[in-house]
C-alpha cells in the first residue's frame, strides 16, 4: 500500500479538504496489514476517479481509499452476457476491452472517466434511463471489504438490505472491491442518432414523451437563458445502437471496422477564466449553439461524439474560473411538470449565467434505498460557484422541488442541507439503521456524510 497527504476536491473544485490517500488492492485492504492499520478517527471512505461535484469521495482529517486493479481485472464471460470487473476500473478503459468484442455497457453517464465502483455507490444513470435504468439495475454481484477487514461476495438474493443500502449508497457501507454486471451485445461501436430543435419548453415534453418510445437513448440539451417565446428551448438528440446495416446504408466507410474503439482527447482548455462570465457571452454561445444545430438532422455518431462530448476537452471546468462551480441536478415526478417549467423560468429571469443544461425523463427505480433516479423528470445545471444571489436562487428550488416530492442527487451535489436529504429521500433512516448494522463504529465515512449528517 502506498499513501500520501493530498488535498483533495470533487469535479467542481470546491470545498478542498486534507486526507491522507491510501492506494490499495482488495487483498491488501483485508489483510493483516490492511484496513485496520489505515482507519483512526475520522474513518475511510472510497475514492474512484472523483468525478462526483461536490465532497463525497473526500474524508478531510481521515483516510481516502483509491481502490487499484488486482491481476486480472476485467473478465467478460459473453456466453452469459456478464462483466465481472474490479471496482477501480474506469469505464474508459472497460469500453476500450469490451467494445471491439462486441459488448456496451448498460450504463455511462456523460463521461467515461469514472470507476465501477463509483458508478454502483452513485447508482448512476445516463441517456437510456428511461428504457434501462440505473446502473445498479444491472448489477448481479458484488464483492465488499467491510468495516471489521473481511471481504465476501453480496447478491441481492444474500443480503437484500445491503445490497439496496449499497447501490446508490455512496460508499458508506463499505468498499466495493468487484462487481458483475449485465453487459449488451452491440454489433458496431456507432449510434444512428436523430437531432432536432426545439422552440419551446411545451413542445420539447412533447417531444420527449413521444420520441422515447422509439429511442433508447435520449436528452435534450436546454437554454437557460431564454426568456419569453424561447423559454427552454432545446436540441433534442435521440439514438439507437446501429446495426452493421444502419452503417452500409448511411455511412458505409464505417463499416468495415465497425467495433474499432480508441477515442483520443484535445488539447486542455488553459487556466486563467473569469470567475464570473458575463450573461451575453452565455447567451451568445447558446444562440450559436441552438443556430448552428440543424432544424432536424438524421445521422450516425460514435460513442464519444453521441454520450461523452465533454471527453474531448480537457480540463474544461476551468471555464468556470478559479472559484470552480456546482451543479445542481433534481427529480420531480410526471405529474409535476408544470413545476419544471416554473424552475426553468425562474432560472432564466434570475440571470445566472448556466451554460447548456440538460433535461431527461427517467424510467422505473433501481431499489437503491438512497438512489436518486425515479420516474419524472430530470434537470441538470451548471452555475459557477461563488455568485452573489445563488443561494437565495437555490434554496428557492429546493421548496419547489421539495413541494412536489422531488429529490436532489448527492453525486452531484455541494448545496444541499441534512433537512432537504431528509425530505426527498423517505428511506434514509432505513438505509442509516442497515448502515449502523454494518458498521457500528462509524469506519466509513466521508465529508459529504458529516454535511449531510448522514452518517
Ligand atoms: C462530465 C461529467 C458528467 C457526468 N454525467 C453523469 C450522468 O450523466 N449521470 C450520472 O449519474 N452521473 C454523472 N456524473 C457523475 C458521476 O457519474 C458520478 O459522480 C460517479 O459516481 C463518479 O464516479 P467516480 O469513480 O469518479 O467516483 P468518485 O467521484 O470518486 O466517488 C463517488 C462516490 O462513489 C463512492 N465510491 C467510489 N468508488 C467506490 C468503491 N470502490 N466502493 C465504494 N464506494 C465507492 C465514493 O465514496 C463516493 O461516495 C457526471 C460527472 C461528470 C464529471
């Protein structure tokens, strides 16, 4: 094992703590030497690529666990369609092995670069929500490292209440050493994908509600900065995995090596933004970007192109300047869609400049007693940090959402109080009274527990 002090911080820079960061296998972790020579006081929490915002993989004062590979850490059993893969392995370098074998994931989230196993403990979810689920939908085994140094596999058949504590459980009932999950066959690595403009809020559920019946995959990329007639205005992109025939017919030069996948990156955006971004510069890149988009465009994209966009800049969060930035994502059900429209609206007038947002409807529940997905619609934001008016904005969403039984996602966020947890998630003290059961001494724990008094 090797450690080191570091600070450390989410996706979105704010918020450094101090912690001494562990680097481990599984078998080290649960040997002699292992968890018991790592944890004091303030316990241990993992650590996977620390693409959550806001502080739920850091452990200020404590142990951080970056969880690393042991020999053999991806194994495909494809007769039964199952991954088996160590908990610390990227979904980059997992595409990379299983794609030109013929096999997708059944989840990822707008970027490749996080792990399996924060991938379970957030229970995540992506652009085919509503067709398939969250990530944890997919998961049939788990191996753990829990608080006393043992380690076992976990089935939801075994052990029902830790299996739904851990899925979307934030890393707080242990550490996630291997996971088996459901995996899909897929005969290219492309998408054929329809793009289209959408004036308004009304139309885009409209739209959304329709085109999800025939797409797997949807979201819809909405401006909020549009007022008026424009408000939330959207391009809408919905896709299905192409067949090889799909590529013959619309793009037949890609379809001779259709499983071939080695996405590269592009240069980092360079340091030195501005804390705040004036409003017309926000609104002059999102009336390009709703201009330049075709009106309805019928095309072919790669994985990259089609799910992880943002993978092709590096560092692009130093957009938001030094300050950093949070994003605030929140469910509301079905029925409360008139609620969204008045979020839209309220974030438009208020005058936070947020780059593109993102709106998706979400399909059936995992189970996860602290997942965040249910059924109703999703909307996604980005706001640079350190604003004046911000938090007054904010809170006044969290009523909104909170009226109507939505929730936030702790994945994302670095805004909410122990009060609006307790609110949108009904299971909590359910999943706090499995917690204590597994760890009565408090090993795990993390700076977003103690904020969010979790734990
Ligand atoms: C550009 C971008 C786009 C994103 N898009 C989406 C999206 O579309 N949908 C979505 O759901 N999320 C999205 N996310 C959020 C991201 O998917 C989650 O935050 C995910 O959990 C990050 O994984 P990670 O490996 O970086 O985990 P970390 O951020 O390091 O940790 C997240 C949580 O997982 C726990 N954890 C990590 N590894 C383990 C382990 N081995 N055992 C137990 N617990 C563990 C940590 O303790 C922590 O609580 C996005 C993030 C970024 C930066």
């Amino acid at each position: 094992m090797e450690s080191e002090q570091r600070v450390l911080t989410g996706w979105g820079r704010t918020a450094p703590t101090v912690a001494t960061v562990v680097r481990a296998t599984a078998d080290e972790l649960s040997s002699d030497e292992g968890l018991s020579t790592i944890v004091g006081d303030r316990g241990a929490i993992a650590r996977g690529l620390g693409r959550s915002y806001g502080d739920p993989a850091q452990n200020g004062g404590g142990a951080v666990i970056e969880l690393m590979p042991g020999s053999e850490p991806i194994r495909l059993d494809a007769a039964a369609g199952i991954a088996h893969v160590d908990a610390g392995v990227s979904l980059d370098v997992l595409l990379r092995e299983i794609v030109p074998q013929g096999w997708f994931v059944p989840v990822t989230p707008g970027t490749r670069f996080v792990t399996v196993g924060g991938a379970v403990a957030s229970d995540i979810h992506g652009k085919g929500h509503h067709a398939d689920g969250s990530f944890g939908a997919h998961v049939v085994r788990m191996g753990m490292l829990f608080a006393d140094g043992t380690r076992r596999s976990i089935t939801a058949g075994t052990d029902p209440d830790l299996w739904w504590a851990t899925i979307g459980g934030m890393g707080l009932t242990g550490v996630i050493t291997d996971v088996s999950f459901r995996v899909i066959p897929v005969e290219t690595r492309h998408f054929v994908v329809e793009t289209r403009r959408v004036p308004h809020f009304d139309e885009l559920v409209e739209a959304m509600e329709t085109s999800d019946r025939n797409y797997r995959y949807s979201v819809a990329w909405i401006d909020l900065v549009a007022t008026g007639k424009h408000l939330g205005r959207s391009v809408l992109s919905m896709g299905n995995h192409a067949t090889v025939d799909d590529l013959r017919e619309m793009k037949p030069g890609l379809a001779e090596r259709p499983l071939d996948f080695d996405p590269r990156s592009f240069p980092d955006v360079p340091p030195g933004f501005p804390n705040v971004l004036p409003r017309p510069a926000v609104r002059a890149f999102n009336e390009l970007w709703y201009r330049k988009t075709p009106k309805q465009h019928h095309g072919i994209e790669s994985i990259t192109q089609f799910f992880h966009p943002l993978d092709m800049v590096g560092q692009w969060t130093r957009l938001y300047g030094s300050h950093g930035f949070l994003q605030y994502q929140f469910v509301v059900p079905f029925d409360a869609v008139d609620t969204m429209r008045t979020i839209v609206a309220r974030i438009a007038d208020e005058g936070h400049a947020s780059f593109l947002a993102v709106l998706k409807r979400f399909g059936a529940e995992s189970g996860g007693l602290l997942s965040f997905p249910k059924p109703g619609w999703t909307l996604t934001l980005d706001l640079p940090a350190g604003v004046g008016g911000l938090d007054s904005l904010l809170t006044e969403l969290d009523t909104l959402v909170l009226g109507v039984g939505g929730r936030h996602y702790l994945a994302k966020d670095s805004f909410a109080t122990p009060e609006v947890v307790r609110a949108g998630y009904p299971r909590l003290e359910e999943w706090k009274a499995i917690r204590y059961g597994i760890d009565p001494h408090g090993v795990w724990a993390s700076d977003q527990a103690r904020r969010l008094q979790l734990i």
